[in-house]
C-alpha cells in the first residue's frame, strides 16, 4: 500500500517538482521563518498559528522553507492515503486501494489546499493513524499510549486540530479507562501551547457573530448544501473550490457513492472491535457542526461566537467533516467489497476485483481536477528580491512594522494575481501590524486584534502612520496607493519595484505582555513528545509479515473468505474481526 499511497501524493503534487514555493491564501512558507516572541505568544492577535509558527521556525533552522513545505505536503497526502488503506478492517487489496483512494482524493483535501491550509491537513492525514493508536490503547497493546501522542502531535498544531484529537481520544477511547485519563491528559497538554497563549494574550476573545453567514458550507451546484457536504465539500470560499464540483453530474454522483456507502455501513458494524457506534458519534457530530451553520442552528452559533471566548473556532463549520470523511472512506471501500461479491460468486472471480477497482477509481473520476496540483493551481513562485533586502535593513533595527497595504490578504503581480496571506509576518524578523478583519465579498467580518482596529482607524482618517509609534512602514507596490499623508514623518529607505520601506524617526517601544508562561506551555509539549518518541523507540515498531509497520489490531475471525477470494489470497491476509 505504500506504492499506492506514493503514486496518489505524486500525482496529486505534480507540480511541487518545480522550483519556488506554493503560495496561496493562508499557506505561506518563506526561505527563513525567524523565531521571535510572536511566533510563541501573539500579542496582539489569536493564537490561530500557536504552536505552528514556532514549530516552522525551529524546523527552518535545520530545513530551508521551500523543502519543508514540500515535506509538509507530501506528508498530508501520503499520510492520508496510507493511514486509510490500514484503518479499513479488510485483508484484500482492492478494498484498502478503494480506502485509501476515498479518502485521499476528496473535495475536502482538494479545497483545503486551494485555500492553503496544510496544517487542518495534517489533522486530516493524522485522523485514521490516530483512530488505530485510540484501539491499540483500548486492547492494552505496547506502546499504544507513546504512539498515540506521536500522531497527536501534528493534529495539534493548530487549536482545530488540537480540539480534533482531543474529540477523538475522548469519544473513541472507553473513558473509565486508567489508559484513556492519560491519553487525555497527553493531548490536553498538547494543546497548551495555544490555550495559554489565548488566556494572557490581549486580543479579544470573542468574534464577530457576522462571521457565521459568510463562512457557513455553501452548495456547490444544484444538489444545494447538504449534498455539497455530504460529498465532503461545501467549503465557504467559491474561489477554492475544484472546477469539477460544478458539474451538474456531482449530486447525482454523489448519492451514487452515498449508495455504496450504506452498503458497506452494516459490513463496518459486523467488523469493527466492539461495534462501530463511537465512530459514528464523531462522525456524525462533525457532519452537524459542518452544517450548522448553514440552517436554523446558524442563530445559536451567531450567539457562542459573539459572547464565548474561542467559539469563533466553530464559524468554519465545513471543516468540521474530517470524521465524516474518514468514515465515508471506510463505508465506500468495504460497500465496493461487499457489491463485488456479488459478480464474483456469479460469473468469474475476475468480475468482481473489475467491479471494486471500478469502485475505487471512482472518486478519481468525479475529481479529476485534483491531479496535478489541482490542474495547476499549485504551482510554485518565487519571492522577488525585495524581500530580502527589506528583511535585512528590519533586522539591523528591529521595531514593529505596518504593512500596507492594510489588507490581511492580498493578490501581488509576483504571486501570479493568487490571493496570499501577506508573508511579512513570516519574513521579517519583527512584530508586523496588520489587519486581521477579513473582507468576505461584500461584509467585512471584524477581526479581534485591538491594536489592528487602532491601526485600520487611524489610517480611514488619512492620519500620519507615525501616529501609531511604529518603526517601520511596509509598502506592497502592487496594491492600491495610500494617500499621501500617510506616510507624513517617515524616511524612505528602500524604493524597490516591488516593496518600500519607510523609517519612522519617531518610534515608540511597543510594549508586549510576558511570554513566560507560554514558552513554558511549548517547552512543556515538547517534552511530551520528545518522551513519547523515547517510548516508541523502547517498544519498537511492530510489522507485518510483508514489512510494513503494523498499526491496527484485528481480533480473529472465524468467517469464511468471500465469494471469488482465494483461500491463499484470505491465508495471507490480516484477520478481520466479526
């Protein structure tokens, strides 16, 4: 399976060969991420990328940005696919090929990576290895707990994924369990980083409930929401979404795929350790979430995200559908196993493996736009020279900076006119002020740094940006102009053709909270991790006859092999449990 696995990451990530980096909305990576007080412990903003930054930085100190991004990615698909192919309880290739297919080639991968956000990714390629690590602990294997913080960790990358891996060890795992208070308490402490950082720092809390409608799972063609996501898209930015998903074909495709999934449902049930009912709690429960704010449960939302700190997590519902995926997958791959059957034990055993390849290659044909980097849309760029010199004229005076123009996203000539997230804050050894409100079509969804709302004030006005004590003044040439009086006071230093940078002899020292207890929080989480790699290494990964690492756990069976499998091809299989 991993050659499978292989083939699907390099057919999907194509165009990586290339040299640059992939940049699009919120996936920026830069040759030299430096690690500063912002990176562990935002001060003015949520701690969306808490501890992800930090992570980034201390991985560029070893690994240049443009491999690491290409390793981070590779790992998403490949994780992905591979991790499937081993969750599926089923011994025949076919069926983990279908698996492993179902859930690595999905809208919700293609639309996640067409918004840039590889870290949910990561959550989404960890969920299947985290699902076998939570029955290695439920039947007391080796090494189940170190395994199971080993996969956590790059879930929790993110507070979405954090949160994810915390839902899943919490539902799955039997909770009276002295193996299952640990786990929790592992993942928890996992998550400390950005839950410390959201507790002392100075953003708000809360979010703006307007937020809720504009990123709400919207259809994708005439099928509406609830078909959008149950096919596993619906994500709330139309410009992310594959040209394929369109296709007036898709809703009836996807009740096609939905058809075979409830053929293999009962067969998940009959296999699965102990019955698959947690799994579909978690499942079931993200599907609500992805929904909700899509229908009338869209007010009581509006209500957590305005008055509930961190609530505003919940206002992107749709990726709230890993679970469900992970289970489609499953369902679809052991549904094509069981409708096999059928032609096998009739005709010729060749009928069958036809039918379930047919299966399997199924969402390759409803998704064809996936291959080749999303028909190309990721294709690497290359940061002009610019940036460089403005990183190091920041660097020999370091200062906070205010970039404008005061857009968080931008499109720029170099980046091809792709909307990308301003790379300042990863570029530049320095805290950069920028805004965090987020322009969705025609509403603007207010963000919660005060200093930003301070910043965005000022600048409507038409007031000097000395005003804000700055040190330095980031100027993108290929967004609209500021008027003049902005820039009031200041020195301009650099005059490159894409960037500009003015001093402000002005500056003020901008006070920051304290950091303390949030390193404390990082160095406490990676301690973890680094015991559970120790662990891990002392139980030693167990394989397969075949040489492959083996990670579920099948009880054994007694049932017969299907009709049109052979007995040496059943013989050589894992034990499937009833």
């Amino acid at each position: 399976m991993r050659r499978v696995a292989a083939l699907v990451t390099a057919v999907v990530l194509a165009p990586l060969a290339l040299p640059g980096y992939v940049l699009r909305y919120d996936m920026v990576f830069v040759p030299r991420q430096p690690l500063s007080a912002e990176m562990i412990a935002p001060s003015g903003a949520l701690p969306r990328a808490v501890p992800l930054d930090a992570v980034v930085s201390l991985a560029n100190l070893a690994v240049p940005g443009w491999l690491l991004q290409r390793l981070a990615l590779v790992a998403v698909v490949y994780l992905a696919a591979l991790g499937a192919a081993r969750l599926v309880p089923s011994g025949r290739r076919g069926t983990r090929v279908a698996a492993s297919l179902g859930y690595a080639w999905t809208p919700f991968l293609a639309e996640r990576l067409l918004i840039g956000q590889w870290a949910l990714l990561l959550a989404y390629a960890m969920l299947p290895w985290l699902i076998i690590a939570v029955r290695d602990l439920t039947v007391r294997r080796p090494g189940a707990l170190p395994r199971l913080l080993i996969v956590a960790a790059p879930a929790a990358l993110t507070p979405t994924g954090g949160l994810f891996a915390l839902a899943a060890v919490g539902i799955l795992a039997p909770l009276r369990s002295r193996a299952t208070v640990l786990a929790l308490a592992g993942v928890s402490t996992l998550n400390l980083p950005w839950l410390v950082a959201a507790l002392t720092g100075t953003a708000g809390g809360t979010s703006d409930p307007d937020g809720v409608a504009q990123f709400a799972a919207r259809a994708e063609n005439w099928g509406g929401t609830l078909i959008a996501l149950a096919g596993t898209g619906g994500i709330w930015n139309a410009r992310t979404v594959p040209g394929s998903r369109t296709s007036v074909l898709v809703p009836v495709a996807t009740v096609v795929l939905l058809g075979v999934a409830a053929v293999g449902l009962p067969e998940l049930r009959r296999r699965w350790p102990g019955g698959a009912h947690r799994l579909f709690v978690l499942a079931g429960g993200g599907f609500l979430l992805a929904a909700a704010g899509a229908t009338p449960a869209a007010g009581m939302l509006e209500w957590l995200v305005g008055h509930v700190p961190g609530a505003g997590l919940v206002r992107d519902g749709q990726k709230f559908l890993i679970p469900y995926a992970m289970l489609l997958a499953l369902c679809l791959a052991l549904g094509a196993e069981r409708l096999a059957a059928a032609p096998a034990r009739r005709f010729e055993p060749a009928a069958g493996r036809v039918l379930l390849a047919s299966v399997a290659l199924l969402p390759v044909v409803l998704l064809p736009d996936l291959a080749f980097g999303v028909a190309g849309a990721l294709r690497p760029v290359s940061y002009p020279a610019d940036w460089d010199r403005v990183a190091a004229l920041v660097e020999s005076d370091p200062g906070e900076v205010l970039s404008l123009p005061f857009e968080g996203y931008r499109r720029s000539s170099w980046t091809g006119g792709v909307v990308v997230r301003d790379p300042a804050p990863r570029y530049l050894d320095a805290p950069v002020l920028m805004n965090d409100a987020l322009r969705v079509g025609t509403v603007t969804v207010d963000g919660e740094s005060p200093r930003a709302a301070e910043a965005a004030a000022l600048l409507a006005a038409g007031r000097p940006a000395a005003e804000l004590g700055v040190r330095w003044v980031l100027v993108d040439r290929s967004g609209p102009a500021s008027p003049p009086g902005v820039f009031a006071g200041l020195t301009l230093v650099h005059d490159g053709q894409d960037l500009r940078l003015w001093a402000n002899p002005a500056a003020v020292a901008m006070p920051r909270g304290p950091v303390h207890l949030v390193l404390a929080a990082h160095l406490l989480a990676g301690t973890l991790v680094l015991i559970a790699c120790c662990g891990y290494a002392w139980y030693g990964p167990r394989t397969h006859e075949s040489g492959e690492e083996e990670w579920p756990s099948w009880p054994r069976s007694s049932s017969r092999p299907s009709p049109g499998e052979s007995s040496a091809s059943s013989a050589s299989s894992p034990p499937m449990a009833r």
